[in-house]
C-alpha cells in the first residue's frame, strides 16, 4: 500500500490497550485487521499462525513461543489456528497484566471467541474491524465517483489498495476464502447447495427474511438455512436488522431484514458482473438501502457511544428503512436509490415521526442525488455527506 488510509477503529483499539493486556479484532478476511494494528503499533513483533512453521513452533513450545517475544508484547494473526493459545496467554498475562501486551486477530470469530471466553474473561477486550466506510474513503485518490461504481465495488481494502478487477477480485475472495472458512464451521457436504444458498441471501439482501422461502430456493431444511445464517453473521458476512420494538400499532412483520456488509460482494454472488448493470437492474433500490444502512451500521461501531437500529413496518405497508437509538436519542432515515427527491418520499417518515413523537429534526431521507436541502424540516441528505451521521 503506497499510504495508509485512516481507520475509524484507531482510537477505540488505542483505548482498548491502555486498559486491557490482550486486545483481539475480529471482522471477515481482507477488512484490515492486521494493517490497522501493525500501523498502529509498528515497533510489535508479528507472527501469522496462517504460516506451518510458525504455527509449528506455537504447537511444540507454546510458553517458548509466547516468551521470545521482545517485551514481552506482540501481533498475533489468525490466532484461532492454535486453539490453545488462550489458556497459555492467561498464564502469561495474569504474570504481568499490564495492558495492550497482546493483539490477537481472527477471521474465524465463532471459534476464536469460544477459546477466549474460557480462558481470557477480564482480559481481553474485543473490536470488531469492518471494512471501509465512505468516511474513512473520502477524498481518498481513487474512489468511485458514481453511486453505481459504488454498487459494483464495495468497500474492502485491497480494492482501494491496487488496481484490481472487482470481479475477478470476488471470485478469489469467495473460492479462497469464504469456501475455506465457512465449509470449515458447517462441514458443507454440498458445496453447489451451499453456493446456491450463497447467491440466493445476496438477492434478498435489504428484505425481510423469510426462512421458509429460502430453505425452499436452496432446497434445504429450516434447520440447515439457519445454522447456516448464523455462520454467515458470526464471520461479519451479513447482519440482520431488528423491527422496531415499540407498539405503536399491532405488527405483522417480526421477521428481520438480511444485509450483507459488503455491497460489492452480495453484488457479486448475486451475479452482477458490469457497474452499468445496476444502472437499471430491479435490485438496485435494495443494494443501495444495503450500502447506505450497512454505512451507518460501520460508522457507528467505532462511535464511543454505540447505536441500536431496527426498522419499522405496520399492517398498512408503511415502513421506515432504519431507525437509530443511540442513549435517549431517537433519529429515523428512509433511504431511495433515485437522484431526484420528490416531497411524497417523506410520507412514511412523517407518519412514523407522529407515532414516535419526533420532531422533523429527527428525520431523515437519504437519497442518490448531490442536493442537500430541508423541506418540511426534514433534512434531505446525499447518502456520502457525512455530516448528519457524525456532527450531532
């Protein structure tokens, strides 16, 4: 990488290693853990368990290992690979516990996070490291200047670092990655099915999730559909976003909405091949809702103050696409994928704000055009104008 782009993170991984002696970052391969760390503290030793020989070594001579290290202190990547690892870093800790001692990061959460809870409870503090946000990509040489190369590119790292095809990128990222790690946490017996239930989450990427329709489409059971979701939100692959929980009236919608992190990558899997696809394909309006909450949703995960979100749907077909609560604040966004506002895209705010009891204020509509503006009080924001999601 010719520079290095500032995360979000820093501050908060700073904090975390003033207080805590192991600090682990968890996030989906290629989202930066291990460039974050190392610009943050360059002068650490690092270690990839990735690597036979020094995994090797880790497995023959755990105390050895963990005592060569210079001070006492080190980056330890894909530190699941050695499932023992917790329990000699306690002993070792629990020595000498002064803080940011160890740095630990793993792509493969659900099995690091079991190894650490037995062993380094009040030890350790955990991040976890997404891939970019528009902020942390602003003004940066290089990023996309249409909201359909957007779309088509994403947010990880190494798109942003040399000159790859998105395309070709995603077909290496999904073969050597996603089939290794996650066949690995479900034992897929058929890696076509698993492929086919792959394709099928990123189309339903923005919508209310319905098990029973997606164990049909991927012909498998109930059962499997759900283990296998959660193996997808266990790794930051997806997240599911929560319907309000206040009732203001009688709700038929329960289910949550399925979102992919990466817009890039569900776009991918969901077949799309050309930016200019999405300039008049029938999903845009529900990878552009993806984009813009799974934004929010990054931002805010490095905010001293964290949000809760959820969305909001009644029996007459309203809705509002994201609703946050951060403390005893209370803001609600509707999300279009057009570049033209039109005063009609705010009546589902305004009839959500009644109910809630919000002021205009706390309203909001992002949308694809360049135009900031107020109308009626409610502001109208361009989806990349960060000031309404970070200056309040």
């Amino acid at each position: 990488m010719h520079f290095m782009i500032a995360r979000a993170s820093a501050a908060r991984i700073r904090s975390l290693a003033t207080q805590f002696p192991v600090v682990v970052i968890t996030g989906a391969r290629q989202s930066g853990k291990t460039t974050v760390i190392q610009a943050l503290f360059p002068e650490l030793p690092y270690v990839n368990l990735e690597r036979p020989d020094v995994l090797e070594k880790a497995l023959d001579d755990p105390r050895g290992f963990l005592d060569n290290f210079p001070g006492g202190r080190a980056i330890i990547d894909e530190a699941q690979r050695f499932p023992q690892l917790p329990s000699w870093l306690q002993a070792v800790v629990d020595e000498n516990p002064v803080p940011g001692r160890f740095f630990l990061t793993g792509s493969n959460q659900p099995l690091l996070k079991s190894q650490i809870v037995q062993s380094l409870a009040g030890r350790a503090a955990y991040l976890h490291q997404t891939p970019f946000d528009s902020c942390e990509l602003s003004g940066i040489s290089g990023t996309p200047s249409r909201m359909e190369e957007w779309l088509f590119k994403g947010f990880y790292p190494p798109l942003y670092d040399r000159p790859f095809d998105p395309v070709e990128w995603f077909a290496q990222y999904v073969s050597t990655y996603l089939e290794r790690d996650l066949t690995q946490l479900i034992q897929v017996k058929d890696l076509r099915s698993f492929h086919r239930f792959l394709r099928l989450c990123a189309g339903r990427t923005g919508q209310v999730l319905n098990l029973s329709d997606l164990a049909r489409d991927a012909d498998v059971s109930h059962t499997t559909v759900k283990h296998w979701l959660s193996v997808l939100e266990a790794s930051f692959l997806v997240f599911f976003l929560p319907p309000w929980h206040e009732n203001f009236q009688k709700r038929l919608i329960k289910s949550p909405k399925l979102y992919f992190y990466d817009v890039g990558l569900a776009g991918y899997l969901a077949g799309i091949s050309e930016e200019k696809q999405w300039e008049t394909h029938p999903l845009r309006g529900p990878f552009f809702e993806t984009m813009v909450v799974s934004d929010l949703i990054k931002k805010s995960s490095s905010a001293p103050q964290r949000s809760e979100w959820f969305f909001w749907s009644n029996p007459g077909g309203q809705e509002v696409d994201l609703i946050e609560v951060c403390g005893n604040s209370v803001q609600a966004y509707e999300i279009k994928s057009g570049a033209t506002f039109r005063p009609d895209h705010l009546k589902n705010l305004q009839a959500w704000g009644y109910l809630a009891g919000l002021e205009p204020d706390k309203l909001h509509l992002i949308y694809a055009g360049k135009e900031a503006m107020v109308h009626r009080g409610i502001s109208i924001t361009p989806w990349r104008d960060a000031k309404i999601f970070l200056d309040r």
